[in-house]
C-alpha cells in the first residue's frame, strides 16, 4: 500500500502481556509470530482481492497489505486499498449498498490461514 493519503482497511494487532520483551528476545517467538502475519496478511489481501467489485479492475488491484512493528512491541497487519471510492464500495451508502471486501476477506484470510479458528 501507498504511503499517505486516505486508507481504508482492517488492522489486526497482536502483542503479549509482557510487551516487546517475548516477540524480541532471542526466543524466536518475534520471527515466527511475524512469518504468521505475513501469512495471514497475504491470505487476507487474496481474498479481497477476489472479492473485490471489479469494474476496470483498480480497486482489486490496488488492494495491499504491510506487517509493522509499533514501539510497544505489537505487530500490526494492515490490509487495505488508497483507492478513493473504496470506503463507498465496502462500506456502502444511504442507497447502495456496501460489498465488504475488505472485511470479509479478511475473515477468509484469517480462516485459511488459522484453519477456520
């Protein structure tokens, strides 16, 4: 995904009771809980990928995903799209109504990914 601009998506954020010390000690569990999200990141932009309304195809095809680490610790996965009518197309309006792609290819991703958990 672009960097600025508007951004609509879903954030998954994951992070221990002990903080930045279990996923950046030398336990690997950091490494490993990353591989996770970027797993499940990529699943989840698949699936909206395909579920995505496609008239010319840009809505699908900007539709992207990054793993970032915050100073507390946590890990984020952001699936989302810059294009400037997505929120219209998964969220909808007074008269149309919303496709949520995002959402729930999100849910898929994380099905596929977990195994349905």
């Amino acid at each position: 995904m672009k960097k600025g601009g508007f951004v609509i998506g879903a954030d998954v954020v994951m992070k221990t009771a002990e903080g930045a010390g279990l996923l950046d000690g030398g336990s690997g569990l950091g490494s490993a809980l990353r591989a996770v999200m970027e797993t499940a990141g990529g699943a989840a932009a698949e699936q909206a990928k395909r579920l995505a309304p496609v008239k010319t195809g840009r809505l699908r095809d900007s539709i992207g995903w990054t793993v970032s680490a915050a100073p507390d610790g946590s890990l984020e996965t952001a699936v989302g799209t810059d294009v400037p009518y997505a929120a219209v197309q998964e969220l909808g309006t007074v008269r149309v109504r919303g496709k949520h792609y995002l959402e729930n290819g999100l849910a898929a991703g994380a099905a596929e990914v977990l195994g349905g958990a």
